[in-house]
C-alpha cells in the first residue's frame, strides 16, 4: 500500500486499499475456535471453600436467580455495549425484575434483602459485567438509600416505588471539578429564594446521570455553610448532564458531566435528613460494602474464565491447564478470592451487628480492589494474546478494575481512614507550609 503524508492520508482513495480493507471482522468463535468466548459465560468454580454454605436459603436462592439472569441476558451483550461505550437500556426491565433495586431498604415496594443478600447479589452482576453492577449501585446504594435514610416520608412514599422496579433510574451528584476526595469542600451552591431553592454549580463523574429520572445532588447552603441534599427532576430548567467520553474502564457506565445554572428546586424536594457533610456518611457506610463486593464478583468472573480457558486452550501438545506455573497462578488467584469474600462477609457481619467503623469499610474496600487488581492481572497473564481482547472477558475486567479501585475512595484515601481510626491522628491535609523547620 502507498504511504502519503500526514495531509494526505485521510483522504486517501478507497482503490489504494486492499480488496478486504473494509471487511467485517471474523466472529471470534470462527477466529479462535480452541476456547469458548465470555459471551457465553462459564460455569462458576471460584467458591472453593464453600462460602455458600455461610449463607441464608434466602441468599443462595437470590445469588442463583442473579446469576442465571446475568449469564443469560447480560453475557452475550457486554462486549458489544462496553466496546461502544453504550448502555443496554433494554435490559433494565429485566434487571428489575430481579428485584435488588433497594437492596435494603424496607418498604416502599423495596426488597429489603440482609445486607449479605445485597451483597452477594452485587458481586453476581458484576461477576458477568462490572458496568450493571454500577448502574444499580449508583441508582440503588447511593441514589434510593439517600432518599431513605435522609429523606421526608412524603418523598420516599413518592420516590422510591418506581425507583425499586426500575421504572424510574436515578443517580447522586457529589463530586466535582475540583474537588474528588476532598468531597467536603464542594462548591455547589444552594441558595434560599420564596417556596424552594436555587442550585449553581458544577458536578463531574456522575453515574446514569445523562439519562437518569431523578439526580440527588449535594450542594453547599449559601446560610449555613453547610452541605444539603437536594431531590432534582430530569429536564428541569438550567439542568444540563453531558457524558464523558474515552474512558477506559466501565464503559457501559454513562458517566457525566453535571451543570446547574439556577436550577429551582421546590422545598418538598429537599432532603431534611441532609444538614452536614457528616450526614453522607451512612450512606457511604453501606455503599461502601457493596463496593468492596464488586470487586469481589470480578475477580470470580475472571477466575471463572481462566480456569474453563486453561483447560480448552493447547500448546505444546497439551492444556494449559496442565503446565506447572500456570496451575500455580490459578491457584494464585482462588486464593485471593477465598480471602477477599470473607473480609467481605465479615464487613457485612459487623454491619449487621451495629459494630461495623468507617475504618473498617475503607480497609475492607481498599484492600479487596488491591487483591482484584492483582487477581485480574494475573489472569490477563494467562491468556496470553486473548488477555488484551473484551471478548474473552479478562481484559474488559482488567480495565474495569480501575475506576473501582478509585471511586468510592482511592486506595490512599481509604487507607487514611483506617489509619486515623487505628491511630487517633487525621492525616488527609498536609501539613501547613514554614519557613521553619519542624525539626
């Protein structure tokens, strides 16, 4: 093919190309026949030892009913959605008949499943797809649990049966611009005017924001200085949500990009349950748990992948699965999650029993996405060539990793929460700058 300079080469004639330069690519079945793609998702072999048996009839009963939904309707799409950085909204009606939108929230048409329930769930869709799992956390332990937990009767009556089946998305707006873990000091305004309020601000790496129904949005009350909540409608005057483009993990996810220019929000849509900062973190206490447990669900969908691949997938005359090393970093792997579903099962234990400490759900979510990271690496290891492609699930896994790793606190961050609990001292500011030594 002739090479044309830089000026030139998008203007290229098609006849300079070769015959097949714009032909479809081989389906992955026909290119590589030795294994089976994720689009049909293998068996799971991750629970070696047994946590099942830990669990409620209820919550197996639950993790089988999420797990046979994931498999069947999510794993043949995922790959073709996450390439394209779209989201299957046609599957929402089915993620809500699995009826987990709430996970435990009480009443109001909402499941109210134990906190290991809720759990479990999460890990199983996100064992399939990461990004369906942070659709629901966002809309559920985030969006829905706000509105219990802080909200009038009068809106969770109003808000959260819809919510629950899924008929209506929402999304919670606390990070900005500039400022991701120093959420506090946020810069959104809201300011008393007669019968409501008005919002002017900016708000970045929102969840489901670009489609969602209702946005629960932080904002700082111009009077007391300090953060409220606030309950905005979809296409409400001044409201603006753009999606953020080239991200390289969780792609499904509709991240955006929130503008409010005098946005009026009625008194009746503000949460009276949110008069500090201090007050989001009951929220964060239980969102934190089903975030620990993403991971966990990732890491068994990956291991799940290695291990039907090792044993289809030859060289050398043999499985994969019959070479020394690499039985040694699948078992490398298995290990990993043994220990990372049982931190999470003591996380939700000490919940369950009130004894439950910020620190502990900040090492439990720190320390489970550092293990993933290194389960997912390990497993992009073993399939070689196919550990770069989404179609093999691995890759895709790999990358999703990443934002969850970040969000909900980075590893740093949360690793400064436990600190400060286990130290007495805060240590998230550094210290103020001197022309002096401290020495």
């Amino acid at each position: 093919m002739t090479i044309f300079s830089s000026a030139k080469r998008d203007d290229v004639d098609e006849n300079a190309r070769t015959s097949y330069f714009n032909l479809p690519p081989l389906d992955v079945s026909i290119a590589f026949p030795q294994a089976t793609p994720a689009s049909i998702f293998p068996p799971c072999t991750s629970d070696y030892f047994h946590f099942d048996d830990l669990l409620t009839l209820e919550e197996q009963t639950l993790r089988k009913k999420v797990r046979e939904c994931m498999e069947k309707e999510i794993a043949p799409i995922m790959t073709e959605y996450w390439e394209k950085a779209k989201f299957p909204f046609h599957v929402i009606p089915k993620l809500g008949a699995l009826h987990i939108a709430g996970g435990t929230i009480k009443g109001y048409g909402c499941p109210g499943l134990s906190i290991t329930g809720s759990a479990v769930a999460t890990a199983e869709v996100a064992r399939v797809d990461a990004s369906c799992s942070t659709f629901i956390l966002v809309h559920s332990s985030l969006a829905m649990l706000t509105i219990a937990l802080c909200g009038s009767e009068e809106q969770k009556e109003k808000y959260l049966p819809s919510l629950a089946q899924l008929k209506t998305v929402g999304c919670w707006a606390l990070t900005e611009p500039e400022y991701g873990s120093d959420a506090s000091a946020l810069n959104t305004t809201a300011t008393k005017v007669q019968g409501g309020w008005v919002l002017e601000g900016q708000k970045r790496w929102i969840g489901n924001s670009t489609f969602a129904d209702l946005l629960v949005i932080f904002a700082r009350n111009t009077t007391s200085n300090q953060i409220n909540g606030f309950i905005v409608k979809k296409d409400a005057p001044g409201l603006t949500a753009t999606k953020i483009e080239n991200k390289i993990g969780l792609r499904m996810v509709q991240n955006g990009d929130i503008l409010l220019k005098r946005v009026f929000v009625g008194d009746e849509d503000r949460l009276p349950g949110v008069d500090s900062f201090q007050d989001t973190s009951k929220i964060l206490a239980v969102s934190r748990i089903m975030v620990a447990w993403q991971p966990i669900g990732l890491s068994m969908g990956v291991y799940d992948m290695c291990h039907r691949y090792l044993k289809e997938r030859k060289q050398f005359g043999a499985p994969l699965a019959a070479f020394q090393i690499n039985q040694q970093k699948l078992v490398q792997m298995l290990g990993n999650i043994q220990a990372m579903v049982l931190v999470g099962w003591r996380l939700c234990k000490l919940y369950e029993n009130g004894k439950m400490t910020p620190g502990h759900a900040s090492l439990g979510k720190s320390w489970i996405t550092l293990k993933a990271r290194e389960t997912a690496a390990i497993g992009r290891e073993l399939l070689g060539g196919n550990g770069i492609l989404a179609d093999f699930l691995v890759a895709k896994a790999f990358c999703d990793l990443e934002p969850i790793y970040t969000y909900e606190g980075t590893y740093d961050i949360n690793s400064l929460v436990t600190g400060r609990e286990v130290t007495g001292f805060a240590s998230f500011k550094p210290a103020a700058l001197s022309k002096r030594s401290r020495l």
